[in-house]
C-alpha cells in the first residue's frame, strides 16, 4: 500500500478546479465482498435471451427496441437477480433518452438490494459514468474507491488510476470540506494524498 501511495504521489495532479458537490455515499456495509473475478460473471437466468436482446439494442441506443423486449419478461416468475437485471437495463433506457435523473434513481434503487456482485458492479460502474459526466468528481471518485474492492482483478488499476485522476480535478476546498466528514478511513486517506499533492 506504501508503495501505491507513494506511486500515486509521484504522478502529480492536474486539472480544473470543479465547484464544491456533496460526497455521494453507498453505505460500505452494503457492498458485496466476494472473491474479486465473480463480479465479472453474471448470474445465470431462464431470461438471458431477452436479456442479451435488451443489451443488443442498448448497445447501437436503440433505447425503444430495448424497452420492447423487455416488455417479454414475466414478471411473476423473475429471480430477485432478474429483477435487478431489469431495473439496470431501465436505467441504461432511461439515460439513453436523456432522462439521467431518473437513471440514477433506478441505480440508487439497486445499491440496498442483495444481488449478485457482477449486478452491483454494472450498476455502480454505470452510475459511476453518470456522475463523471456530469462533472461530478468528487463522488466520482469515492464511488471509484467503492468499486473496486470488489471488482474484477483486471479492472482493479484502472479505478485506483480514476479515483486519483477524479481528485485532481476537484477543487482544494471541495477535498478539504471533503476530508471533514468522510469516515471511511481508506478514502480519507485518498483526501489526504490529494491535498498534500497540491503543497
């Protein structure tokens, strides 16, 4: 850990400065801590055909056909996992046709849920994206710090490389104000490094 710190204030910080945003938080108790490559599989499902229709159709933002099929699913005979598979993929329709506010709202709904960790990590990465294109940084990266406890191995650089990269952009008030009320000790200590890198 000593040495990720020490790599990571080497690299500096760059970036405009952001204005002030609350720190988005996911209760730490609620996050799934399986063996790290189960969030790369998903569940298994009677409905993965219609599901990988949905996707299909997401994938070229061809939100109507996706939200046609989905029409197929029988609500009355879907897993608790089917069900959060639904809601993410209503959350990816809802952001496709502009309406991010009720994007996130679908995710948050998500966050409380026990499902497996391969739906937690789409539906937190998704709403990761959202944040960061909203400009949001600061939440940006405490979700960033969030996810990958439990992501997959291969991913794992990637959002140490976000979560540094998200708090070079925020502001030196916003990471102070930040550090203030944060009780994660493992974030704190990403506050910390940020701003002894602006001295």
């Amino acid at each position: 850990m000593l040495i990720l710190w020490t790599s990571l204030f080497l690299w500096g910080c760059a970036g405009a400065p952001e204005k002030d945003t609350p720190v988005a938080t996911v209760p730490l108790e609620q996050l799934p801590e399986p063996e790290p490559d189960t969030a790369s599989t998903l569940p298994k499902s009677r409905h993965t055909d219609i599901f990988n229709q949905a996707e299909a159709s997401l994938a070229t933002h061809d939100w109507q056909q996706a939200d046609v099929t989905l029409q197929a699913l029988p609500q009355s005979a879907m897993t608790t996992n089917d069900k959060a598979y639904l809601t993410y993929l209503e959350a990816r329709i809802a952001y496709t046709h502009g309406d991010q506010a009720q994007a996130v709202a679908l995710l948050d709904n998500l966050l409380f849920m026990d499902i497996h960790p391969a739906l937690q990590y789409r539906a937190l990465s998704f709403k990761h994206y959202i944040l960061e294109m909203q400009g949001d940084s600061l939440a940006s990266a405490q979700l960033a710090d969030q996810i990958m406890r439990f992501a997959p191995r291969d991913t794992v650089a990637a959002w140490q490389r976000n979560v540094w990269l998200n708090l070079a952009r925020a502001d030196k008030d916003t990471l102070l104000n930040a550090r203030a009320v944060v009780v994660d000790p493992r974030f704190k200590g990403w506050l910390e490094l940020a701003l002894v890198s602006r001295d």
